[in-house]
C-alpha cells in the first residue's frame, strides 16, 4: 500500500469513530430525554444526529476512495458493507423524521400546559377584543396536552427501536470490516 492508500484509510477509519460513535450515542439517549419530557435536550440531540449523520457520509466517501484504489469493489464483503450503510443511513433519515415529530409534540404539550383556572391577565378597555380572541379560539382548537405526549411516546418506542437496529448494522459493518480486511 502507498502512503495515500495508508492516508484515505486512516481518514476512513477516523471519519467512523467520531462520527458514527457520537451519532449513535446521540440517537440512542433520545428516547430518555423524550419520556423526562425534556425538549430543550431532545432540540440538541435532534440538532447532533441530523450533524452527524450528514458527516457519517464521510466514512462512506472515504470508504469509497479507499476501494477504489484497491479496486477492491468485486470482493463480496464491500458490496454487502456498502448495503448495510445506505440501510443505515435511510433508517437514520427516520430518526431524524421521529425526533423531529417527538421535539414538535414535546413543544406543543409545553405550550399547551397551563394550569387549571389561570387565565392570562386583560384590561377592561380590551373586554370586546377579548371575547373576539376567545371566539377566534374556540374556532381553531389546539391539540390536547395528552394528545402531544402520546405522540411523543410513540416517537420514543420507534427511536428506541431503529436505533438499535442502526447500532447494530454498524457492528455488522465493522465486524466485515475487521475480518476481512487484509
């Protein structure tokens, strides 16, 4: 192997630590913060898998490069590794879909939830205003609080489960290629 064989190895094997590892730390500790109720932390989780993911594709870039200056592309190993990561990466673009789907209806039960028997403080000269604002509302119902937070819960089994779905392609990526690497 020449040196920029050894190069674009190397940045293969580097773009995969620090950016599958953190991304799938990052997808499979969503489910936790959803069920805490806790949409600022699932906003900055949301935001790290969407910016890994996109970065993972590093790996696959550098992977690509790799193989092909080893034109290696006939050995049955890269084209099964190849096809474990586009599935990885389309189950990644679910998650990505259900945090996104989860933050929503976390947000919207926070900005539903306010306590019984408090209202928000008018004026007297407004009262006529007040009532037009009222109607308007009784208009357009907002979604219920448990609506948001069942959505929510369902976001978390199918995070919980996909991520461990990806995690699990990513070990059958790495054991592929660790044995049969020479």
């Amino acid at each position: 192997m020449s040196f920029s064989d050894h190069a674009i190895l190397w940045l293969h094997i580097t773009a995969a630590v620090f950016t599958i590892g953190p991304g799938t730390a990052a997808i499979m500790s969503t489910p936790r913060y959803i069920r805490k109720r806790n949409a600022l932390v699932v906003g900055y989780l949301y935001r790290t898998t969407r910016i890994y993911s996109i970065a993972a594709l590093l790996t696959l870039v550098f992977g690509l490069i790799s193989t092909a200056q080893q034109h290696d592309f006939s050995k049955w190993w890269i084209s099964a590794s190849l096809t474990l990561f586009i599935i990885a990466f389309v189950l990644l673009l679910l998650v990505l879909r259900d945090q996104r789907t989860g933050l929503k209806a976390l947000t919207e039960a926070a900005g539903s939830a306010q306590p019984a028997g408090e209202t928000t403080p008018r004026s007297h000269d407004s009262e006529v205003e007040a009532g037009e604002t009222e109607a308007a509302d009784d208009a357009q119902p907002a979604p219920s609080r448990a609506a948001d937070l069942k959505i929510a819960a369902v976001q978390t089994s199918r995070i919980a489960s996909i991520s461990g779905v990806i995690a699990l392609i990513w070990l059958g990526i790495l054991a592929l290629m660790v044995f049969n690497a020479s």
